[in-house]
C-alpha cells in the first residue's frame, strides 16, 4: 500500500506505534494541497547542454538542516507531511523537521513553526524505497499561500539536483529557528514532497502533469511557482472555486513515453497522480521533451527515437487510465520551442503533427490550447519575445501567467 494511502486512513508511515495510532484517530478529509513528483536522473549530459541547466548536472551529498519554501493550493485547520526516499538505495536519517508559515524568503513568519514527529517522534529513519508522513500538525494555512519546510538530514544523502527546487542548506539541526544563520543555496529534488491539509470545506483537487513548463521551479524562493501557481491563485480568489486545488506533478526533463529524466509519465502516473487524496481531474502538458530528444544520445538509449503515433499511444493510455480511475483529463497543446537548444525541422514537424492532433483529438475531455497562449503571431514557431525566458523553450513569469490566464477554471472542475 502506498503511503499515501496510508495517509488517507490516518495512518503514520514511520512504522512506529502504528496500530494502536491509527484505532485512536477518525477518518479525516485529506486533501493533497503540495505535491513534488520524486525523480533521479539517470542520464548522460548532452555536450550542448545549455549553462544555466549544466550547473545542475552533478549532484553533491549534503547533511545538515535543508529548508525548503513552498506554495499550497489548499488551506486548513490541520496538515501531515510526506518526507521521500522512494528513490533512494540506502536507509535515511532524519534528526527533526519542521513546518512554518513562509515569512520574508527563506524565514519562518514569527511564532508559526511546528515541529513535525513521526509516531510520536521527532526523528524517523525512511527506508529506501519509501516515503513517510507526519503526524497530524495542527497550523491553520490559507490557500494559495507559501509555507516552510525545514528537515535535519544526519545520514548524508545525493539530491537529485537537475530541475530542482532551490533550497537553503546550514550546518546542524536548525529547523526550529526562524531565521537561518549564513546559509548556503542549493538546487536539488525536495526531501518534502507532498503536503496534505484538512479543509475548512469539502474539496477536491486539479493536478498538472507534465515536465519542467509545469514544475515551474523558482529562481527565488519567494517567486510565483509558474503556471500552475497562478492557477491556485485564481481558484482562492474565486468564490466559486475556493475548494478546488491544484498541485503540479511535473518533473524537469521529464517524457511521456521514455524515463531516464525521472520516470516516464506513464510510469509515474499512478504514483504522482492517481494515488493522490481528493484528485478529481487532470491537466496533462507534456511530450516536448520526448520530441525535443528523439534521436539523440542524451540518455544513451538506442531506441530513443519516437514517431508522432508511439506518443500519441502515450497520451491515449493516459486518457484510458484516468478515466478507468473515474478522472476528468485534459491535454494541453505542447508550447512553441524554435530556437531552442534541441529544435530542428524535422522535430518542429513532429511537434506539428502531434499538437493537430492533440486539438482533435476525441479520448480527452477537453484541449487547453498552451501554443495559442505562448506563441508569437509573427512566428509561429516561437515563443512570444515577451513571454520567453530565454532558453526559446520555458516561458517567464509573464508568460506563466498567461498560460494560466488561457485555462477556462469551469473546465477544469
């Protein structure tokens, strides 16, 4: 059973006292209001690779207090936190954790940090393999709000540092302290990676599947966290929609059909998606990376290339296994990419025939048109200058926005 589902029933995944915790506690609404898909990168960098992503190529071991800020869809009375391992290949020691209300940065707000125990504990060692949650924490959290998460790592451990989340690393056990003493940055995978909140209200949940366009990681921690992000933020302030969330399942590099950049999506479809508490409908934007590194050696696979109809079946088993989990599911067109450092003809007419048939398509519940939202009217193939962060491949925060503005919230509820 997974933990997540462990965690629906109220069940604490540290493997200590469980039974006797799990008869004392009533069935509680879950909702997933955070979500961080876990990912490795077992892959061979391509020369060319571009200098902002290259920093990330390498990753490092690190032990010491990691503080990670972050942005919740959803608000509530009461929350759990889920810390991974699922990828990990030896056992992992975690000295305490914490949760906060994000403040300035990376600074837990005055008088908001709760320490997080596991079964009663205030450290958990995860086996491989595995997540754990938290126990129940009571911190009331508005929607569409940031909060901190602070976790002592004893055993040192490997991040996954490509696509990553920028964190804050000190020496030592710090995760009840507001204010960091001269931390250092580092970019990698989030230990925490789901955070699941009690509502107010009855709710249910959007989540976005897809690769780095959706993972919308920050430059600053107290950035917008992309498309998805500005989505949330439309749902709080809607009457409407107030309880309905949206997390993202994205993974930087991430493809439909083949893994090596995490797994693929239809082999994490069930972990990041499907499994999650109060999951009703989905949004799935990816394919531009199994298109952008056909016929490649990037992960040194021999069968790398693909054709329009081997991703096209993707999309279709998506379709199918959502709707066999009883899931609304819509697809977006992939974003324009001339000019960016995998783009040539014959992958700009695959992006073509795939995104037709994307907008004809019939096994999915509706089309959001992303290209139509991004692209520039003068060149078609390219990003809009205003709304490119450079790379010609992910947008800005403008253009995030618009990618969120483009999204009918009727139709994704």
């Amino acid at each position: 059973m997974k933990c997540r589902e462990l965690a629906i029933l109220s069940v604490s995944c540290a493997f200590i006292t469980v039974g006797a915790y799990s008869q004392k506690q009533p069935a509680k609404p879950w909702v997933d209001a955070y979500e961080a898909s876990p990912a490795t990168y077992n892959i061979v960098m391509p020369k060319n690779l571009p200098q902002n992503l290259g920093q990330y190529a390498k990753g490092s071991l690190f032990s010491g207090t990691l503080r990670y800020r972050f942005g919740i869809s959803l608000g509530g009375n009461q929350l759990e936190v889920c810390l991974s391992n699922e990828l990990g290949d030896k056992p992992l020691e975690i000295g305490g954790a914490s949760i906060a209300i994000a403040g300035s940065e990376m600074d837990a707000a005055p008088g908001s940090i709760r320490r997080l125990t596991f079964g009663g504990k205030p450290g958990v060692v995860v086996p491989a393999g595995a997540p754990v949650y938290s126990d129940p924490t009571d911190l009331r959290v508005q929607s569409a709000s940031d909060l901190i998460v602070s976790v002592s790592i004893k055993s040192p451990v490997a991040l996954s540092p490509f696509g990553g989340a920028t964190m804050m690393l000190v020496d030592g056990d710090a995760v009840l302290e507001e204010k960091l003493s001269n931390p250092r940055k580092v970019v990698g995978r989030p230990i925490a990676t789901s955070v699941l909140v009690v509502p107010e209200r009855p709710a249910d949940l959007v989540v976005a599947l897809g690769d780095s366009i959706s993972d919308g990681v920050r430059a600053k921690p107290s950035e917008p966290h992309g498309w998805v992000s500005y989505i949330a933020e439309r749902l709080a302030a809607d009457k409407k929609y107030k309880s309905t969330g949206i997390v993202t399942a994205g993974i930087g590099g991430n493809r439909v059909i083949r893994s090596g950049w995490g797994p693929s999506a239809l082999a994490r479809a069930d972990r990041d998606v499907f499994s999650l508490p109060g999951v009703h409908s989905v949004i799935l934007l990816e394919g531009i990376n199994d298109i952008g590194f056909s016929d490649t050696s990037v992960p040194g696979d021999p069968e790398l290339k693909i054709d329009a109809n081997e991703l096209i079946a993707g999309y279709q088993q998506l379709a199918i296994s959502a709707h066999a989990h009883g899931l609304k599911i819509l697809i977006g067109t992939l974003t324009p990419f001339e000019g960016s450092f995998y783009f040539d003809a014959e992958k700009e007419e695959l992006w073509q025939t795939v995104n037709a048939w994307i907008r004809s398509n019939k096994e999915f519940d509706g089309v959001i048109d992303f290209d139509k939202a991004l692209r520039d009217p003068a060149q078609p193939k390219r990003m809009n200058p205003a709304f490119d962060s450079g790379d010609h491949l992910h947008p800005n925060e403008i253009g995030y926005k618009a990618m969120a503005d483009a999204v009918d919230l009727s139709n994704i509820r």
